[in-house]
C-alpha cells in the first residue's frame, strides 16, 4: 500500500476509477436531496462573482452524495485504492472529489497535458457504473466541471496557502469568471496540434456592439511561448448568456445543443469524408461548451466584417451569401451519398442525429416560446398593410379580406415547409440565415466590392428542403427594387453552385438534387421566406443603437415585441430606410395575393 505520487496519470486513473466505483454504489442507492455548501465560506470574498458562483452550483445539484475527500485521504494498493473515513459531512456533487483528487495531485504543466482525458475518463467511469446512465450526459458532465472547479481550486488553496500556481489560476478565474484556465489548456491543443507549451496569458476582452441575439461575445487573447517563440493567439468567443425572458426560452429549446453539434459531430465527419475542400464556409472551432461556450477563429483579423442588422445587400454581397451557403448546403447532400455508397444502404443524417434537427422556429404549437410572437406579428403585418393604402387599395378588398388573405399567406410559414410536403430532399439547414448570421470580406482593390461570406451561429439547425433557407436569405437582406432585378437570377446561381459542389465529388445533380424539383420547392417556400423576412425586418430594420438597447433590457424588450402591437413601428415610421423596407415587403404580400398564393 503506497501514497499515489504526484503528476502519475497512471495513479490518478486508479484513484477516479476507483472513486467513480464508490460513488456509483452510494449513488445507486440513494441520492442526497439538497446541499447547504457555501462557496462564500471557502472563498472568504465578497463579490458578485462569487455570488453568481453559489447560483450556479444551488441551481445545478441533480446528483449528491457526502465527499470522501482530505489531503492524504487515498492509498494505492496494486490496481486499486483505498479511501480513508472522511470526518466532514459535506453533501456535494460527485465531479467534487475528483476534480480535488486532480488538483491535489497534479500541477499546472500536468494538468495542461492531460486534465482533459482525466475528466473525461472519471465521467466515462461514473456513467459505467451508475445503474442511471443517461444522467452522465455531455451536458451534465461540462455543466459540472464549469462550476466546481473554481470551487475545487478555492478549497485547495485554503489547505496549499503557499500554492502560487494555484492563486494565479484563482486571480484569472476573478478576472474572466465566463470561462476556467483549463479552458484555455484545451482551446491551445485545438489550435497548435500539441500542449507543449508555455502558457504566459490570457485575457477576454468584451465586444461592445453585438448583432446576435443569443449570445455574449469576447475578444479571446492568449499568450503563449511554443518552440521557444513568444506567439499571441487571437480568437473569438460566444457565451450563451441571455436575459431577455423569450430570448432565453429559445435558448433553452436546444441552440447551444445544436451548434456543438454542427463542431463536434457533423464538422468532423465532413473531415472524416473527405469534404475538407468546401469547409469554408464557416469558421473553425477549438472548443464548444454545450449551452454555455463556443472558440472560433476571430475572423476580424482577416478582414471578415459583420453589417449592422438593417444593411441591405447589393447583387454582388448577395451573390457571395449565395455562393457560401450553396456550398454549405451541398455538404449534407455529398456527405449522404458517401455514407450511402459505403453502407450500400440509404443514409440520412436526420435517420441518426434527428434529436439535433426539432425545429425550434418554424413550429406553432405548445413548446415553442415564439408562437405569442407569431400572433403579434401576423397583428402588426395587418398593421402595417393598413399605412400603405396607395398599395392595398389596387387589391379593391375589404379590411376583412385583406387580413384574411395575408393570414392565408402568414400561415404558409407552419403549414408548408415540413419535409413530407415537399418531393425535394432534405438537408442540414443553417436556420436562421438572416445577415447578421454572415460576415463580409471586401475586395482589397475596391472597398466598394463585397467578394466572400462566411456563415457564422449553427444554433438553430434543422433538416428540411433548402428553399425556405435561401429565400429568407436574400428577402431579408435585400431591398424590393434589388429581389425584383435580381431574385431569380441569384437563385439559379444557387443551384448552379450546388451542381458544381456534387460533380467535384462525382455525383450527378439531376439524380440527387434535380433542378425542377427544386424550383418547386422555391415556388412552395415563397411565401413562407417572405413571412418570416417580414417578422424580423420588423426588428432589425430599426435603428441599431436603439436595437442593441432593447435587446440588453428585458423590460424595454418585453414593451416593444411582446406587449404592444404597435410601439416598435409607431417609433420608426418616419425612418425612411425602415418604412421602406416595410413598403417593400408589404408590395410582395400583395403580388402573393394577386396571384392567388
């Protein structure tokens, strides 16, 4: 029987497996209720970071059981260990003891190589051995780790007071409370293909304008010395954090779940097949925290740009929107026919991955958080119609048959996009494809001259025909004048850019993807696109300072999109570039109804 040494990851392992075993048999019969555990007592700060902390760990305690952890409480006999009595009765989650175990036993150099594999080897452990295996999610286990680390490290150092390593790791954590330095261990390997290195800083440096709606967004620096070379990283990171009540009950609907998805799941199997020629469409990740946390390269330092949410495009930025997301969208279809060929069976990614493709926009029932908001804005396009009587008034209806027919059309956004009604076949959709959801590069000789997109906020994926996508992406981005000259046009660019993606990996278009069934599917979307264009035109068209106001402000929020039907138009109506946004959209509602859609 001998002490474990420290820095052993063969010794560790044995602790967590061991531990893991122990805590599965506890766990299996009984389950504490509540934990009284105060951060506040073992931090001994007074900060509203360490009160956010104690939120978070009161509001996540789905398994407790009493720690077996003190120093020097583990011995080390053959393949196994032995835990001594534990004296205290602290009820807390089980991920407590073997974080304290890790640290206990490790340093910042170790813990840099291979903190990642331990968590993840205890979790797969405790999941083994729990008679309740779902609960030991990805979720679960991330969600775990974010909050009992600092915790862990605060507990450490009240017992290692001279642990110099540790305090520096304490004093970054009070710094950037969002995200833990072992974080960033994990965020470096994913960038430089190795953790050998000097890890010299880190800061998050917050962006001050954000476009989205579901999201914090940071500057990520990191410093760093690799092959003896001072080398500063620069990245960008989203957390998703919101308060906004609405904004939040669609978060909680699955977007963080989905865009880990789109980076951990479907990314690589697009690199495990050999699609690495078309992925850049999107933006690489380096680490993704199910509904908390996503890395990605910060694509300002190549000259990416993102618009204020009420630009319009002109042909040639549409034309590069266009481009990006044919190329996106023939992933789906390139990909099924690989795996199809490979099994000598029909593949469908929704057949595998169907929980991450639930639409959480386009479905009016009972769990969607939005269908209030659908009902307010079918009462603000009535609205609307009503203050262009030089336009309504050729239709020669009355105000009951006018609200009849755009309520026809409105409900084409529910009622005619699922899957079954359409011959075209489904792919992996972005979701939510409006221009705030791209970023915009120049050409470098004429700053006139927009030449590349790239899609950005896999939140809101769905499986579904494609010409709902690319409608909502052009009518939302575009002025009348510019769909009128030009809608069609962009449109056959599309599909000629989808032929031109499946005949470089030898498939054939008209067998996969045919053109006709695809502009029935344009024919079918229409009104569905030109809908949902209107309900958001109605918010992002505003002016943006007043937008990024409300969208921090739950209370001003609530006013303007949930309570009052009128306010956020009322308040604009004089802007010429919103009103005519509206004036163009409301004379393609009446074009829908002249021809009887």
């Amino acid at each position: 029987m001998t002490s474990p040494e420290k820095n052993n990851l063969h010794h560790l392992k044995v602790i967590l497996k061991s531990l893991s075993k122990h805590q599965a048999l506890v766990l299996n019969e009984n389950v504490e209720s509540t934990s009284d555990y105060s951060v506040n007592t073992i931090a001994k700060l007074d900060s509203p970071i360490i009160t956010n902390l104690q939120q978070q760990f009161s509001s996540n305690q789905q398994l407790l059981l009493k720690s077996i952890w003190t120093p020097n409480s583990v011995k080390i006999v053959n393949n196994s260990c032995v835990f001594a009595k534990n004296p205290t009765t602290k009820i807390l989650p089980p991920a407590f003891d073997g974080l304290m175990f890790i640290f206990a036993l490790s340093d910042n150099k170790f813990r840099q190589k291979h903190f990642e594999h331990l968590v993840q080897y205890y979790f797969d452990c405790l999941k083994d051995d729990l008679e309740n295996k779902k609960i030991v999610s990805k979720f679960f286990s991330e969600t775990q780790v974010r909050i009992l680390l600092p915790i862990v490290k605060f507990e450490l150092l009240a017992i290692e007071t001279n642990n110099k390593q540790l305090a520096t790791n304490i004093d970054y954590y009070l710094k950037y409370p969002l995200l833990n330095q072992e974080d960033i261990y994990v965020v470096i390997k994913n960038y430089l293909g190795t953790t050998d290195y000097d890890l010299n800083d880190y800061q998050l440096i917050e962006l001050k304008e954000t476009n989205g709606h579901l999201g914090e967004y940071y500057h990520l620096r990191i410093k760093i010395t690799h092959n003896r070379q001072p080398k500063e990283i620069e990245l960008f990171a989203k957390f998703l954090i919101i308060k906004a009540e609405i904004l939040r009950k669609v978060l909680e609907n699955g977007p963080g779940k989905r865009e880990d998805f789109f980076y951990n799941t479907l990314y690589p199997l697009y690199i495990e097949h050999g699609l690495q020629d078309i992925l850049d469409f999107a933006p690489k990740c380096y680490l993704s925290r199910i509904s908390w946390l996503i890395v990605l390269d910060d694509l300002t330092k190549t000259d990416f740009i993102s618009f204020k949410p009420n630009v319009l495009l002109d042909f040639n930025g549409l034309s590069c929107l266009v481009e990006k997301l044919a190329k996106f969208h023939s992933t789906t279809l390139i990909l099924e026919e690989i795996l199809t060929k490979k099994s000598g069976k029909t593949f469908r990614l929704d057949d595998l991955y169907d929980e991450y493709f639930d639409d959480v926009l386009l479905s009016y029932n009972s769990n969607n958080p939005t269908c209030a908001l659908y009902d307010k804005n079918l009462e603000r396009l009535y609205y609307v119609a009503e203050k262009f009587p030089e336009i309504i008034s050729s239709l020669k209806l009355s105000s009951e048959d006018l609200n009849k027919a755009l309520k026809d059309i409105y409900w084409n956004l529910f009622c005619q996009l699922k899957p079954e009604n359409c011959k075209l076949r489904s792919i992996v959709n972005h979701g939510d494809t409006y221009i705030s959801n791209f970023l915009f590069k120049y050409d470098n000789n004429d700053k006139n001259i927009i030449k590349e997109a790239i899609l950005i906020d896999f939140q809101l994926l769905r499986y579904m025909p494609p010409g709902y996508e690319l409608l909502f992406a052009l009518i939302s981005s575009s002025s009348k004048t510019t769909r009128d000259k030009y809608l069609q046009r962009l449109i056959e660019e599309y599909y000629n850019n989808i032929s031109k993606y499946l005949k470089h990996f030898n498939i054939d278009p008209e067998e996969v993807f045919p053109e006709k069934l695809f502009m029935e599917n344009i024919k079918k979307a229409y009104p569905a696109a030109l809908t949902q264009s209107f309900n958001y035109g109605l918010f992002i068209h505003i002016d943006p300072d007043f937008r990024e106001e409300i969208m921090h402000d739950q209370y001003k929020l609530k006013y303007y999109l949930e309570d009052h039907k009128s306010a956020i138009i009322d308040k604009f109506w004089n802007d010429d570039h919103y009103r005519s946004v509206l004036k163009g959209f409301i004379e393609d509602f009446v074009e829908l109804i002249r021809k009887g859609c």
